[in-house]
C-alpha cells in the first residue's frame, strides 16, 4: 500500500515536472517583426518614427493592413475601399473635393493624402482633429452615413465569413476571431508604411540634384519673413515633413460654416482652425484646402499673396492680413511655385510596396 502510494507520488511529481517543463499555457504568438525604409533625410533631421507599443509593425500585419485599404468588403454594399478616396496615383488623396459615398452622398470636407504618417507626433488627427491617432481615425468611415455606412458587427461579419481573412488575421494576430480593434491595428500599420521621401528637393539636399534658378529663387521666397513668409507652418529644409501638424485659421473666410477644430473642443477660438497639411506631392493633390476650394496651386498662391480674409480667430502669423496678403509679384509666384513642386516625388506614386 505504502509502496503503491509513493509510485503514485512518483508519478504525480513527474507529471508536475513535465507541464512545467512544457508550460502550463502556450507562448503567446508573435508575428514576423517589421521595419520602416526610413529616408536618410528623415533619418538625420527629425525623431524616429511613432510606433505604438500595443501595436508594432509586423509583417503579416503590413500585408492584411494592404489588403484590408484595398478591399470594399469594409463597406455596407461592397463597392467602396479606403483606396476609394485615397488613390495611389493622387498620392493617396481624392482629386474631388469632396469625396463620394456609397450611396451617391457627398462628404464635406477634401481628403487628406496619406503619407508620412509614422512621424505624426505632434496633434490628433483629421483636417479638424477629430481622431487622436492613426487607429482611431480608421474606425470612423467605416460607420460614417456618408461614406462606407456600415456597422463594424456588419464588417466584421463579413471578414469572418470571407475565405481568406481568418486565416491571414491568424497570421497577423494570432487568432481566426476577427474584431474591429483589429482591423484598425492592420490597416494603419501598412499606413506607417507609406513614406515620400525623394523628392527633388530631397535629392538636391542630398547632394545628388541641383535646382533650377527660378526653384532656388521660389525656396528664398518660401523662407523670407516679408514675401513668402511660408515656413512658420510648413517648416523649411530642416524639416522634411512640411508641415507643423498644429492647427491655424489661415484667412479663407470670415464666418464659419465648417467650425474645424472648434467643432471638436467646443471653443470658439478655434473656430476656423484646421490642421496643416504638408507640401510634399503637390503635384498630385489638387484640390487643395480643407474644402478642396481651390483647384490649381495658382489659386493657393493668389490667397496668401491677395486674399486673405480676417476673422476673430485668424492665426498671427497671418501677419499682412490687413494688406490682403504678402503682395506677390507674378514673377514672384512663378519661382514660389517651381520650389514648391519640387517637393513631389512621383516614385511615391509608383512603389510596388504600396499599390
């Protein structure tokens, strides 16, 4: 008896000695990890990209995330795409002003085009600031009335349903059960990877390209407090996202039918203001404004240089407001307006990475 009770403890011991050795619960899955093809330019001037910790780029994650942009299966009716309004050819904006939804509907506000978004630390996100990071901003069209008018119940249904899209989240996430929290982590991932980094401008920076006169002339303009006087909110060559991702009124109106930022925090001092968008791949990103007013790089020139408008809550920095603007010359206008399409990288358009 007391024999077949130690044998017993024997066997008890082995059986704790083995579980142990083979782990009560399963190591937790961990996809392939990723890197960014980060720019030298970014590289030497401005901090690392922002990642989010609850959620590392991940290869499998990148490649659900690309194919999620491009499927309308987000969509209540299956015919429209994030890549609907966000077209690689118009370096990831819509060249509508307003984009259109499923159902014929028109939005009320012009998309912004999708690059360099791995560096955006400073400010939410949105033309008004409406999400705080790239993962909320995804929620948002899918429910939109306007847009996509789905439910995520109903998106999330169908990606279940699919025949592909169990396994490739199982892929990225470890797990055939499909939810929305995931949907976003994919697709902003492939978004971070979205990099315009060879420009002309950039090349010329790097030593590999000269400018012409007339873009050497249109940068001292760009840069000069008293002409261009541009660089307060887009930055300079130091800075090659081009753009303070902060918040002005830069003179477009009087009143406000669009509130922007003040619509969101519910202060009246940031009625009018929206968030700065860069200047990069302005070649392919007409029309240009919040509302898309604009149809030509011209007319936005012609604004700052004679059409400023004041209001109460108007930016300081909007300096020559009482002039109507920083008065231009048209010879002036030609050399800002070379600089400025030197910033457009047309390889951006084309990199197989992301069509």
């Amino acid at each position: 008896m007391l024999g077949n009770i130690k044998n017993i403890g024997l066997i008890g011991g082995l059986v704790v000695f083995l579980l142990a050795c083979n782990g009560d619960e399963p190591s937790p899955y961990m996809a392939t990890p990723a890197n960014l093809d980060v720019p030298d330019l970014f590289a030497n001037s401005i901090l690392p990209p922002q990642i989010p910790n609850d959620n590392p780029l991940t290869v499998e994650g990148i490649a659900l995330g690309k194919t999620l942009f491009y499927d309308p299966i987000l969509s209540a009716n299956n015919t429209q795409a994030c890549a609907s309004c966000h077209l690689p050819s118009q370096a990831f904006s819509d060249p509508n002003p307003f984009s259109v939804g499923i159902d014929g509907s028109l939005g009320t506000r012009n998309s912004m085009p999708l690059f360099n978004l791995a560096w955006h630390d400073r400010g939410p996100l949105n033309w008004d600031g409406s999400a705080i990071n790239l993962e909320e901003q995804i929620f948002e069209p899918v429910t939109n009335p306007i847009e996509m008018a789905n439910t995520w119940p109903n998106a999330v249904q169908s990606l279940q349903n699919s025949g592909i899209y169990p396994e490739l989240f199982d892929a990225a996430f470890g797990t055939t059960q499909i939810d929305s929290v995931m949907v976003s982590k994919a697709i902003a991932q492939f978004v971070r990877t979205l990099i315009s980094g060879n420009s002309k401008f950039d090349r010329h920076l790097l030593g590999l390209e000269e400018l012409s006169q007339e873009e050497a002339r249109g940068l001292n303009i760009f840069l000069d407090e008293t002409r261009g006087d541009c660089f307060h909110c887009h930055g300079n060559p130091g800075n090659p996202l081009w753009t303070d991702n902060r918040f002005h009124n830069n003179g477009l109106d009087a009143f406000f039918e669009d509130r922007g930022l003040g619509a969101v925090t519910g202060d009246p001092r940031d009625d009018g203001l929206f968030r700065t968008p860069s200047l990069r791949n302005l070649s392919f990103t007409a029309p240009y404004m919040h509302d898309g007013r604009f149809s030509t790089l011209d007319e936005v020139i012609d604004h700052y240089s004679e059409g400023l408008v004041y209001s109460e809550t108007i930016s300081p920095l909007m300096k020559s407001v009482a002039d109507g603007g920083v008065q231009l010359t048209a010879e002036e206008k030609s050399d800002l307006k070379a600089f400025l399409l030197s910033l457009s990288d047309e390889s951006f358009l084309t990199n197989p990475d992301y069509q």
